[in-house]
C-alpha cells in the first residue's frame, strides 16, 4: 500500500522557561493514500500539534515525518512554505477566506506562492473554475466572503484546498461552525474527495463526524490511546 | 512582469478595501510631495525675479552713487551750513580717463522740482543725464526721440518726459513740442517715454527706483540752469545740499572684466574721497551672485521644511501599516499557511506602502504642478485681507505681489523619488514584522 504520509516517533516539546510542555511524546502512524482519518481527543491531548505538525507549520522536536518523499523535520523555513503549498490543503474551522477577494480570487491564493512564481494563465483560472462549480458555488465566482453563508464559505476553502492538487488534505474542525444541515452538505463533499481517492487527515472532537470517516485516532497526554479502523483506505485506480 | 503586475493589483485590492484610510495615509505623503516642489518652485521664482532686476540694472555696469555720509561725520567735517558731498565731475573724469575697461559712463544728476504746464503742476524727479541713459535703463520712448549728444552740448532747454508726468500735465494735448516749467526754466518737450516697472531695491544700496514719474533734461543744461547747490524747504526748515552727481553708470567692455574694474573703480575713488566714504559702488554681477546665494540658503532652507513634512508623511504610513499589520495577522497566517514564504509577506507589504506612497506623490507632483495658480490664489487672498492699499505698494509688498513660482522641473523626480523612497522606508519595519509572525500563532489570532 503506497503511503501519502508518514510519521515516526514523532515528539514536540515547547520550553516554557520554568517548564517544558511534552506535548507530543512519541507518536507514531502511517496515513496511506486514500485514507480519511479522524483525530479525536480532549483539549491538551496533543491533537492540535498533531495538526500543525502534519500541516508543515511547524517542526518536531524529535522524530520523522515523511511527505512526498520528503522528511519535513529537516526543512528549513522556505522550504516549509513551499511543502504546505504543493503538498497540503487546508480547511480551517473559520474558514479563513481573505475578505478583500471574491471567491475566484480567494481559490486562486495558493497559486499565488507557486515554486518559481509561475503566471496565472488561462489553464489556471479555468481550473479555478471547475473546482468553483465542482463545490457548487459555479454562480457566485464574484461574491466576497461577507455575502456567503458559512457553508458556502466552507466550500470556498475547500476548493482552494484543492487547487494546488495537494497529497494530503488537513481538516480542523471543518464543521466545527456549521448548522447540522451544512454539517453533512460538507461531509458529503469529503466523502467525495475521498472517495476519488485524496487522503483526508480531519481533527474533530465530534464522534458523529468521526464515525462517518475510515478510520479513527484518538490522542490523549501527548501519546495516542486507541486506532479504531472503520473501512480499509482504497487508494484510487 | 506579469508578476509584478499581478502584486500591484493585489495591493491595490487591499488598500481599495480601507478606502478612506489609504486616502487619508496618503494625504500626508501629498503634501510634502506639493509642498517641496511648491517650495522650490517660489523660491526659483525668486531668485529668477532677483536676476531680471539686477539684469535690468546691467550685469557689465558698474553704478557708482552719491550716498549722504552720516549725520556725525558730516558736522566734524564741514562746519558750513551747506552739507557738501557725493561725487564730483573730477571722479567721472578719473574714472573715464584712467581705467581702460569701461567703455562707457553716464553721469546723472538728480533734483526734486515742480514741474508746471499752463495750469497743472506736479512734484517730478528731473533727471539730468546723457543720451546712454535711456538704453541703460531699459526705457522705450512711446514717441518723439530721447535727448542727443547735440543737445549736451548746446546746452539746449529740452526734456524728455515720463507717462505718468506726460498724463497729468497734458490731459488733452500732444506734449510734443510744448513747453513746461521746471523750477525758474522753460524746456521744450522733445519726447515722452513709455510705462517701464519699478525697479525694487537692491541689497540695500540701491534704493527702488520709480521711472514713471521722472522728467530728462541734459545734465550738461541741468549743471548750468540750476547748479550743485540744492535747496530744499521741509516743514519750516531749510537744508541745503551741494553735489555735482548723483550717479555714474560705467559700462564695462565685459564681463569677465567687470569685478577687477569694479575693485579699480573702488580704489580710485577711495583716494580722490579720502575723508568720508560719501558714494556706494553697487555691481550687478556682484549682487547677482549674491542672489544666487540668497537662493540657495531659500531652497536649502524651504526643501527642508518641506521635507520635514515628507517625513512626517512617511511616519503616518509607517503607523498605518503597522496597525494593518495587526489587524491582518490573521491574513498573513492563512497567506503563510497556503504557502506564503516570509519573502512573500514582506513584498506584499512593501507593495502596498509603495503604492500608497507612489500615488500619494503622484498626486502630489500633480498638485505640485498646478502651484503657480495656487499663488495667485494667495495673492489674491493677500491683497484683499491682509494687506491694505498702502503697504500692498511697499517695497516687500511689490516682491512679493510680482513673485511669480517657477516650478523645477528637475524637482518633480525627485520629489517623486523621495515619496516612495519614504514608503520603502517607513514600510519596510511593519512588513519585516508581519513576515516574522509564527504562522501557527497568526492562524490563532482573533
């Protein structure tokens, strides 16, 4: 099974002065392609440094984590912005759309910060597109965040998570904000992105959300406590 | 290219977005822009109004004038009622004779009279002088001809009359031909002169002169109808001057010449006036130099109040962008967590403080190049509620009324240059600062 992520003995210790917060102490897990995965675990658990770890935006203190080939605890600061942006896609819980860009615009904010700063052409923008109405917001392409209820919101970053064709996908919460109703229009759309075969690494403290994933992780002190697989991960043919 | 474009427009974006705020921040940076370039623009017109007034004065003359010692000196030297100084008709002999550089001399002499015509009267300046005298002042005749060499020497009762003196003595008549009064004398009018501006005063040795009220007689006929003695009778008392000349104009072969000649000219009379120092030399190339100091101590002095203004200008950008900072950590974590690397950040920032900048002095350069209509809109403003009548014909009051603000253009770039120069400047902290945000904490940030 080809892995899309790996992480080994992984360990993030932050050095307040007087004490040393273990926040991560050893964890250990294989994310192969086509997985989706939930994280689950109280606050203080370690789940978030998980996240930001996974998501690039940080370093470990000890430990590996493979992605793309490449291990991201060596990498220096550049290099980590250029790893986020070819290889994550993020979906934040607040969604985080920038308020002065329509959401053609707002989709298009990874290619921006392209290695070697590559025009926007044509190809691009029509890419932009599709993934605009693959998310079902092929009508309002000009609206700005304000004029968009939470949900489409949502679909705003997840079609900008995709632009840059990324090999994992990291969700915080992604439903953490959202009206039940929403709440599953997002999952489906998850679930559908998973089911084309991208790998989605989700941190949520919701078990209805969870259980609708393949495979559960939840964390406690630093360490994790139990690995429920639900459905084996298809990677995509 | 399409790049730069592409960070231009984005910065653009931003800035739209705070619409007033951006204009506001920019206000600053357009008014030092306006003011440097309105500054040196005055002041260039300055000093290109002090170089047509000494032009006119002739930067090859050299002008050698009677000045009335002080009252002191004047009592311990001469004990007689009759205060007796200024130059002689020996000096403009000396000069005329010994130094080989001047190529011409004009003396002149100068009395207050009344001039008569039937039954008008008017207090005029009567001006005895020789033929070169209307060339080196500028003056034009409007008709008739000026005084000749022919004239000098029959001692001939003829004047040349100013507009002024040719309106009020002769209001429905041709002057030409008809006979005046000037003192005990009858003159004949041979000709009349044309309206020619005042000239202001200069480095103070130099009083203003006003050429429209003047009557020209030869100063051969003036020496012989009225003598050097001057009598005057001022509010009951009575003074009594005596000069052979007021002023000799020498003209100087040129202009490299003119200094050394002028230092001869100093050194001759400083003999033949051994007791007093009753004559002033005033060189026109010397104080041409001197306005062109001037000048620059008034640009140095003006460019640095307006740039003062600029700074001030670059603090407000730099306060601005640093509170946008703030206010958009949570942007520039999601920019940095997309895959923004610092570099970005900082070029993101940098654009929008030098777009900001770079229009703000645009607009300042435009406002810069509309200063001329701006001062006549002081002047107006001056001239209707500041100044009355009376002082508006002063001295300070006619310079300052006759400036006219010579934009440099040499000065638009520059301003231009210094207003983005500011926004790089004054950006570069806050977009440094943004840059150096941990992506992790500005992702958190409310």
């Amino acid at each position: 099974m080809k892995l899309a992520a790996q992480v080994v003995d992984l360990t993030k210790f932050y050095d307040l002065g007087s004490v040393v917060v273990k926040a991560l102490k050893g964890v250990s897990t294989d994310f192969p392609e086509g997985d989706f995965v939930a994280i689950m675990g109280s606050s203080g658990s370690g789940k978030s440094t998980m996240l930001n770890l996974l998501g690039a935006l940080d370093r470990p203190t000890s430990g590996q984590y493979i992605l793309g080939g490449r291990d991201v605890s060596t990498l220096d600061d550049d290099e980590l912005s250029e790893m986020r942006n070819d290889m994550i896609g993020f979906i934040f819980q607040s969604f985080n759309l920038i308020s002065q860009y329509t959401v053609l615009e707002n989709i298009e904010v990874p290619l921006l910060y392209r290695a070697g700063y590559p025009a926007i052409g044509r190809v691009e923008r029509e890419w932009c597109m599709e993934l605009a109405r693959m998310v079902g917001l092929g009508d309002r392409m000009d609206h700005r965040p304000f004029q968009l209820s939470g949900g489409q919101q949502q679909r705003v970053s997840i079609a900008r998570a995709l632009v840059n064709d990324p090999q994992i996908i990291l969700a915080d919460e992604p439903t953490g904000n959202l009206d039940s109703a929403t709440e599953a229009e997002i999952m489906d759309i998850l679930h559908n992105l998973n089911s084309e075969g991208r790998t989605i690494i989700m941190v949520t403290h919701e078990p209805g959300i969870a259980k609708q994933t393949k495979r559960q992780i939840v964390m406690k002190d630093g360490l994790i406590e139990s690995e429920t697989i639900l459905q084996q991960a298809v990677p995509a043919s | 290219m399409s790049r730069i474009i592409r960070i231009v427009r984005l910065a653009l974006k931003s800035l739209m977005l705070h619409k007033l705020r951006s204009g506001l921040t920019m206000l600053g940076i357009v008014f030092g822009v306006f003011s440097v370039i309105a500054m040196l623009a005055i002041g260039e017109g300055a000093s290109a109004q002090a170089q047509k007034q000494v032009l006119e004065l002739g930067a090859t003359n050299v002008i050698v004038r009677s000045v009335k010692p002080p009252h002191e000196v004047t009592q311990s030297s001469t004990r007689s009622r009759v205060l007796q100084y200024g130059l002689l008709r020996s000096d403009y002999k000396i000069l005329t004779e010994t130094l080989p550089t001047i190529t011409s001399a004009a003396p002149i002499r100068e009395v207050d009279r009344e001039i008569r015509y039937l039954k008008e009267a008017m207090n005029a300046r009567v001006v005895g002088c020789t033929a070169d005298y209307l060339d080196m002042n500028h003056l034009t005749l409007s008709q008739g001809r000026f005084l000749t060499g022919s004239d000098q020497q029959k001692l001939l009762n003829v004047a040349v009359i100013a507009n002024e003196v040719a309106n009020s003595l002769f209001k429905f008549e041709d002057p030409l031909g008809k006979s005046i009064r000037i003192g005990a004398m009858f003159y004949t009018v041979v000709g009349v002169t044309k309206d020619r501006t005042a000239s202001a005063a200069i480095g103070g040795s130099l009083s203003g002169q006003d050429y429209n009220k003047d009557v020209y007689i030869p100063i051969k006929t003036l020496q012989a109808r009225e003598g050097d003695l001057d009598i005057k009778n001022q509010a009951g008392s009575m003074t009594a001057e005596h000069i052979e000349l007021n002023q000799i104009t020498l003209r100087v072969n040129n202009k490299d010449s003119v200094l050394p000649t002028a230092q001869a000219i100093r050194e001759t009379l400083d003999q033949s006036h051994p007791r007093t120092k009753d004559y002033a030399v005033v060189v026109p190339l010397e104080l041409l130099k001197q306005a062109e100091q001037i000048r620059m101590i008034f640009n140095v002095v003006l460019g640095s109040i307006a740039a003062i203004s600029l700074v001030v200008g670059g603090i407000g950008i730099m306060n601005i962008m640093l509170a946008t900072v703030t206010e958009r950590t949570r942007e520039i974590g999601v920019r940095r967590a997309l895959g923004a690397r610092q570099r970005d950040i900082i070029e993101q920032f940098l654009t929008e403080t030098i777009v900001l900048a770079g229009s703000g002095g645009m607009i300042g350069v435009i406002f810069g190049l509309l200063t001329p209509i701006t001062f006549l809109g002081i002047q107006w403003f001056v001239q209707n509620f500041v100044m009355e009548g009376s002082s508006a014909g002063s001295e300070v009051g006619r310079m300052f009324f006759d400036l006219q603000p010579q934009i440099a253009f040499w000065s638009l770039p520059v301003a231009f240059g210094i207003s983005v120069t500011i926004g790089i400047i004054s950006g570069i902290y806050p977009a440094i600062s943004a840059a150096r945000l941990d992506p992790i904490e500005a992702l958190r940030h409310e």
